[in-house]
C-alpha cells in the first residue's frame, strides 16, 4: 500500500538546551508526516523557552530525517515535518502582539491556558473563567498572524469563549470525551461539537490518565475514544494527537524561578493531586502512546473504519485545518 499520510497533533521533549531532539526520529521510523513539538507551558518563562526554541530550531536542522516546517507546503514524503506549539498564554506577557512573535519563531499552534487562569483565559483545573478582554486581543491576533488555537488544557467557559471569538477553525489538539473517562482534562461532546461547528478538529490522546489507565494505551486503546468523536462530531473532524513525553536522562527541564514573584516552580499547584496526579516516575500521565503505535494505526483502523475514514482520522484533518489557518 502507499504512504498513509500522518499527523500527530502534539508531542513533548524536555523543555531544556539540552534535549536531544532525536528522539523524535522514532516518528520518521514509524512513518509520521507531522508532529506539533510543545516549546513551553504557562509555568515556563521566557529566559527558559526561547533558547530551547534557538536549541531546537538549530538541532532539528542538522537531523537527516526531520524538518522545521512553517507551511504544510514544505512537509516532505518521507521527513517528519516538525512545527511548534505553546501551551498556555502566560509567556505572552500581557502583549497580544507577542504571538506575532511566536509565529516568527516558528510556533503555529497555542492554546491560552495551561490547567490554571490566567490574564487571558481559565484552565481546566481553577475555578471557573471567561476570555478576558486581553484574551480577545490574543484569539484576534493568533487569527491575523495564522497560529492556529488549541483549547486543551483550557477550562470550559473560556473554550466557549474562545470559540464564539475566533474567526477560524480551532482544535482540541490532544482531548479525551469526559463521556468515557471522568476527568477534568476530558472534554465534554458539547465542547467538541462546537469546535466541529468552526470547522475545526478534535484530536483524542493517548494519556493513560486520561483513559482510566495506569499504563501506557496501545493503538488498541484509542480505539472507543475515536469512535466517540466519529460518532459525536463526525469524519471530517476528528484526528490525533498523543502527548507523548519523551524523559531523557540527566536532562533537567525544571522551571526557573517566577520572574516576577521570584516563587520556584510547584508540580503540585499546575497538576494537583485532587485531580489524581501522581507526580511518579512517568510523571503525570501514567503512560503515553508511543510513536511506535503509529505503524500499527493504520491498518488498525482499516479494519475497523474503512481506509477512506482512517485517513482523515490519522492526518488528513488536521493538514485541511493546518492548511486554512497556517
């Protein structure tokens, strides 16, 4: 059979000049088309995320086999095309203009809250929030300059918000159904039929936290979650993302003292044990689908979809919503 095209909304390296970005040649092994590399998160400031970008940036480009894309122009047959995402709108600064310069740098996909509120937007671990006025500034200008809006991680009166105010298609980028695991991160079909109704696409994940599950899912396990979205928001809307977190050893990505407040970083406060964060050795997940998975997807899913639904599940959606807002 020929190439089977693949994207995989978002994937985690250690957020440090130290991370060996090879890690990610296990996508171009498995034949991944497209990976979103998360570059930072709420708890992340700037003097930490943007030598990681120069880092990864430099690193990916001297890696046969990987390719920082800007467009899904320049994706490649047999590359994986790597862009980046920004979890969380803290690094922003209070300055909308600031995803202008995000995008120059080469991020093409951000969602405004990371699990905690913020001067932009609610996440889906705090207390209850809307877009504020300056998070309307930020979906306007992520709209203007093409950074395309996840609302993972987001709290749900602020992805209503976020999805009434965006002129394009935005995208659960990695998102489980609260309808089969109950858990604050899971969404519920209300919120992934209203991302359906901009157009965009609902990415299930492959957490095993956000599955029920105290290991790492097998492509067998992502099964009823896409069936959920296929039957919830239908074929043109549904994709992939996996979080995979690649730990390495010896590499350190904790964050540095907040900046303004001078407060050190606090796993407990961004992934609270109320929610049933462990902070264990496969630190708050309990275990991600491996790029290795995506050689079994396909034909997985030709079983149990059709070849025409499989490749739109495992990567043409996503390219049609990349292509229209990129």
């Amino acid at each position: 059979m020929s190439h089977r095209f693949k994207w995989d909304a978002h994937v985690c390296l250690p957020i440090s000049v130290n991370t060996d970005v090879r890690d990610l040649l296990a996508y171009q092994r498995a034949g991944v088309d497209f990976i979103s590399l998360n570059i930072g998160m709420c708890m992340n400031s700037l003097s930490q995320i943007d030598p990681v970008i120069a880092h990864f940036t430099a690193a990916i480009a001297a890696t046969p086999g990987l390719k920082l894309v800007g467009s899904v122009d320049d994706l490649q047959p047999g590359v994986t095309g790597v862009a980046f995402d920004l979890e969380g709108a803290r690094p922003l600064q209070g300055r909308a203009e600031a995803v202008a310069t995000f995008h120059a740098q080469g991020v093409r996909m951000m969602h405004l809250a990371y699990n905690r509120n913020n001067d932009v937007a609610g996440g889906c671990h705090d207390v209850p929030m809307g877009l504020t006025a300056l998070g309307h500034d930020v979906v306007a200008e992520a709209n203007r300059v093409g950074v395309l809006l996840d609302l993972s991680h987001t709290g749900e009166a602020s992805s209503f918000d976020i999805i009434a105010a965006s002129t394009r298609p935005v995208v659960y980028s990695h998102a489980n159904a609260a309808a089969l695991h109950d858990h604050a991160r899971n969404i519920s079909d209300a919120q992934m039929r209203a991302v359906a109704d901009t157009g965009g696409v609902v990415c299930p994940t492959g957490v095993g936290k956000f599955m029920g599950l105290d290991r790492a899912p097998s492509a067998e396990d992502m099964l009823p979650y896409i069936d959920h979205a296929l039957v919830t928001v239908g074929e043109e809307h549904v994709g992939l993302g996996s979080d995979m977190w690649f730990g390495q050893d010896g590499v350190d990505e904790t964050p540095p003292p907040d900046p303004a407040t001078g407060e050190g970083f606090d796993p407990h406060y961004w992934w609270p044990e109320a929610f049933d964060y462990d902070h264990g050795a496969t630190a708050i997940g309990g275990g991600y689908l491996a790029p290795e998975e995506w050689a079994v997807l396909p034909g997985l899913l030709d079983d149990h979809l059709g070849p025409r639904i499989a490749d739109k599940v495992l990567g043409q959606n996503m390219r049609r919503v990349a292509a229209e807002v990129w």
